[in-house]
C-alpha cells in the first residue's frame, strides 16, 4: 500500500470513486459494441474484457473500443489477466486470478492510480489478499458455472465471509443471475459481477436493469423476461 500523501491521492481518484459506487459488473468475451452499450445504457458499472482465446492485436482493438464506450457512459473498463496490455488497450486496470501474474506485476504494469482486481476462491485467500495492493476481488463461484469449468462452487457462505472479513469492495461471481443476486445479497454482497446473465440475455439492456434492482433493492424486478436471466 501506498503511505502519505500517495496513498491520499489514490483515494481521491475517481476511478476509485466509481469503484466505490459500482454495484454491477459484466465479464464477456469480444463483443460487437451493440452488447456492450445495450448493458452499459441498463446500469452496468464496470465491464471487464476476459477472452483467452484472443492474441494480443486482438485484445488491443477490442481493448479500446470497451474503453470508449466504459468512458462514455462514467463506467471503468478492466482488461483481464493481460497487465502487460493494459495501458495499451487503454483499460482503467487489470484483473489477475490465482494463478495469473502476480499482484505486484500487474501493478507494476497499471502503475499506482491504475485499478488492480483478484479473484479469491477460500477464506485464506480473502484474508491474504487484506495485506495485498489490490483494489477489489472478486469473490466465488458462488454457484457452478461452465465460465468456470473445474471450479467448485463455493456457495454463499464464502459471500459471508467476505462481507465480514474483506478489506476491498467485493463482487460475488458465479451463477449470479437475478434471483440469485437476492440470495448473495442477503449474504451481505453489496456488489455482483456477471456473464450469461447479460450476454445470453435476448434483451441485455432490461437484463442489467433487472440484476441491478435485484442487488440493489433486492428483489428481482416481476417482469424480468425468462431469457434474462440465465446464470452467469
């Protein structure tokens, strides 16, 4: 962590802010800018650009394009694992997983003011990622999901935990669709992140609208099409 005057400017950033206030965040692949605005326009926050599959050039391309549109709309746009890309793509930070590049490299990468997220699956990571230089983790998968093949679902008492435990905002992930954000937020999660819920969704912008109101208010909205909401 930053000490001083540093550490004071940093908590003053409005990316931080943002952060701070965000409540939704979308996780998905390349996409054609459509899907992205539809989910942005509905009240998603942040969206995270996550495609293994896509060389360098690729993510790049993509990279600005999310981050345009994140921009135009008072949303961050976080690039997935790739620290090395991040300025390049011109992403607000990066998010690492377990067995991504370490914490100190991906900030060594985005720099001091740059947005730093990990992902935590056991209440031993939660309370190592307190002492870490992160931002935010993200916390799951709460229920099992093919985004996460292998990935044993940890339930909402890892939600618990979290709530009771974490230094950083957390986002629980994993299955979360909009009757199971009333479930994670009743577990004390002030914050969700999610895939299918949005991308699979036949209407993406009434699908955020309704994950929103669900963490939010907490309860699903009553006219939330079937198709909106599939699981992350």
């Amino acid at each position: 962590m930053l000490p001083g005057r540093a550490c004071q400017t940093r908590f003053m950033d409005p990316r931080r802010k943002r952060l701070q206030d965000a409540r939704l965040y979308l996780v998905c692949d390349i996409r054609g800018d459509a899907l992205i605005e539809a989910a942005l326009r509905g009240g998603v926050d942040i969206v995270q650009l996550r495609d293994k599959r896509a060389d360098d050039g690729a993510l790049v391309a993509a990279g600005r394009r999310y981050a345009a549109l994140c921009a135009a709309h008072g949303a961050l746009f976080i690039l997935n694992d790739r620290a090395e890309l991040a300025a390049d793509a011109h992403a607000d930070g990066v998010h690492v997983g377990q067995d991504d590049c370490p914490v100190a490299t991906a900030r060594a990468f985005v720099g001091a003011m740059g947005i730093v997220g990990l992902s935590t699956h056991t209440p031993e990571q939660i309370a190592a990622s307190n002492e870490s230089d992160v931002d935010y983790i993200g916390v799951g998968p709460v229920h099992a999901t093919p985004t996460k093949p292998g990935r044993p679902a940890v339930g909402t008492a890892l939600v618990r935990e979290a709530a009771a435990r974490a230094a950083h905002p957390f986002f629980a992930i994993g299955g979360v669709d909009a009757n199971t954000a009333v479930a994670v937020r009743e577990a004390g999660a002030q914050r969700i992140a999610v895939v299918r819920a949005i991308t699979d969704a036949t209407d993406p912008e009434a699908a955020a609208r309704t994950l929103r109101a669900a963490i939010t208010i907490g309860s699903a909205a009553p006219d939330a099409p079937e198709a909106d909401v599939a699981r992350a």
